[in-house]
C-alpha cells in the first residue's frame, strides 16, 4: 500500500539533470522520508553507505542549544533521493514534491546528520529545519555528491579514500588513489588473501595495517613498478596485482613471523606505514630481478633479509649511521632511507647467491 507524503517546495534554478527543491519539516517528518547510512560491509565485503561516525560530544551541544527557548537552526540538511519521489514545479519556482515511504524512507541524509541526530532528541516536535532535497539516478552519484558537498568541510581521509572506487567520473587526480583504493579493498576484504581483516579503513577499525600506506604501495608500483603494465585496465589491476601484492606479504608474513603476529605499527616497523611502503619496493626489487610473482619466489628472495632487519628491538645499521628500531617514522625520509637499506641488502644477498651458482 502506498505511503505518501508532501510538501510544498520552491526549486532554485540549477541542474537540469538533478532537480534540486527545498521545503521545511520536522524531525519526525524527516525520519520517515530519510535516513543515515553509515559506512560499512556487507557479509560479501561490499561497501554499504557513506557517513561518518557520529561525534556524540558534537550532539550533544547542539541538542542542548536547540532546547533553549529562542533557539534557531538556520543552516539547511541536505538530503539524496534516487527513486520513489516526484517533483512538480511551477514556472515560478514553486510546487511539491511526493515522497513514496511504503518501503522505508527512500532519502538519504547527505550533510547534516549530526544537525538531524540532535533535533530528533529535543522536546520542541514541532522545530522545523530547512531541507534541501536533490534527486541523482544512480547511487554512485549520491555518493560523488556527497564527497563533492562536503569537500569544503575535510571527512576523514580514509573514508574518502574507501568511496571512491564506488564513485564514477572522477578527476584525473583522484582515479590512481581510486584504483589504488579498490586493490585495497580487495585485499582486505578478498577470501584466500594474506592480507584479509588486517588493513585498517574506515568500516574495518579493528585492522592494523593503514590502508593510506597500502594505497601508497601500490601506488608507487603503478607509477613505475610491477602493477604498471595494468595501470589503465581496472580488472587485471584487482585480480593480477592483488594476488601479486597478497602472495608477497605472504612471503613477508612467514619470513618475519615473530615480527609479523600480534604486532602493531608502535610495537613492530614492520606493520608501520614506513615499513609496508618500504617492503614494496623489496617486492618491485624481486619482480625485476627474478620475476618474482609467487609466494615461494618471493620467500627466496627475502632470506638475505633474515638476521639483517631490527623491525622491534635493536638498531638499524645503515652504514655511516645507526637508528634505534623505534625511531624510524612515516616521513619520506625515512621511508628513503630503509628502503634504500632492504633493497641494497635483498641485491647484495641475490649477487651471492648468484656467485655460488
């Protein structure tokens, strides 16, 4: 049975492709045609939502001010429809929208959410806020709107960065961290994978390893590495260099065991963001040289490695220089300058291997 519910709404002249109408309304009134979906996976690993975590503390004192007498909200919630609304309007700009609730509100809360959390627990029921609703086509574009309207206020980067596989048409700019992103998830979220559970992103914040650092990774090998010759073909990228990168840390994992198991970034440089980063250009350094692609390969060529590394205790020879196990930091500095040290070792240890032959 159909549920529906409207407004009357003025539409500012805008998109001719994402009809754009504001209208006022109560909290109980949003509640039925909206609602916040945080993001999150899905027993498949596929992303669901894209909202940020609530800041309690933030509600709160917006809830308190709102109780008070002469109280005002004039900032405007935003909210995504991508079906069962229909709007008419006028020549004038104004006319009504209809909102089909028989499903459960078809609207998603864009920007705004904290503002919609905290009116929902005040005493007034009849406070009205300013919506602005707009209508996409697709759920991929709700979800680029969403990162383009609240560009002006930062998101936490590792929420960003998990969208934007899902998101189409985006610039130049952003489609290398994209596809770094979806190889990413992949990873983390793939059965069979070395790497599953253990990345740490914005809906799996229990992992230990940064995914901004496994990003960097495979960034780096794109750019001018292994994963270079699928830089422009999405799927052989996922499914090629994410088995590539899973059967390396594989090797990594069984190589460094104690350093690996139970550890995290403060207890171990070798989960921290400066040794994965670092390890990748270990994985470039035996692809090239050995055409390194399988576990046992790249097994082979980390033994040098053995007996050579301090990733929790000890200190780092690095020639003209020694640096306590801890000291090492996620700045290119540091970065440069293990790598530097992994691959010279991994090279000077395949040179005598190859001498004994």
């Amino acid at each position: 049975m159909s549920k529906t519910i409207s407004f009357s709404v003025l539409a500012p002249n805008q998109s001719d492709r994402f009809p754009v109408f504001c209208f006022t309304a109560t909290a109980d009134q949003i509640a039925i045609i909206a609602r916040i979906e945080r993001a999150g996976r899905d027993q498949g690993g596929v992303l669901q939502g894209f909202q940020r975590p609530q800041i309690a503390g933030h509600i709160d004192n917006i809830a308190d001010y709102l109780d008070k007498e002469y109280s005002i909200l004039p900032n405007a919630l935003v909210v995504g429809f991508t079906k069962n609304v229909k709007v008419k309007i006028g020549k004038d700009g104004s006319g009504t929208v209809s909102i089909d609730t028989s499903k459960g509100p078809p609207g998603w809360i864009v920007d705004g959410q904290q503002r919609f959390t905290a009116l929902s627990r005040i005493k007034n029921r009849n406070f009205q806020i300013v919506v602005t609703g707009f209508v996409c086509p697709t759920i991929q574009e709700l979800q680029r709107q969403f990162i383009l309207i609240n560009s002006a206020r930062p998101l936490p980067k590792a929420l960003v960065y998990e969208l934007l596989p899902q998101v189409p048409d985006l610039p130049p700019a952003l489609m290398t961290r994209a596809l770094a992103s979806r190889v990413t998830e992949t990873l983390n979220y793939t059965e069979g994978s070395s790497l599953r559970g253990i990345i740490k992103q914005q809906t799996n914040p229990t992992g230990v390893i940064a995914d901004v650092a496994m990003q960097k990774l495979i960034m780096n090998s794109m750019s001018d590495g292994a994963l270079r010759l699928y830089a422009k073909e999405p799927k052989k990228l996922v499914q090629r260099g994410g088995t590539m990168i899973s059967e390396f840390f594989h090797a990594v994992k069984h190589t460094f065991r104690d350093e690996w198991d139970g550890h995290t970034p403060k207890t171990s440089r070798l989960v921290h963001g400066t040794g994965i980063v670092s390890m990748g250009y270990v994985m470039e350094t035996l692809n090239s040289a050995t055409n390194a692609m399988d576990r046992d390969d790249f097994a082979a060529g980390l033994r040098p490695l053995i007996g050579k590394t301090s990733w929790t205790k000890g200190h780092w020879d690095f020639g003209e220089e020694s640096r306590s196990w801890n000291s090492i930091q996620n700045v290119p500095r540091d970065v440069r300058q293990l790598s530097m040290y992994l691959v010279q070792v991994v090279k000077r240890g395949a040179r005598r291997s190859t001498a004994r032959v």
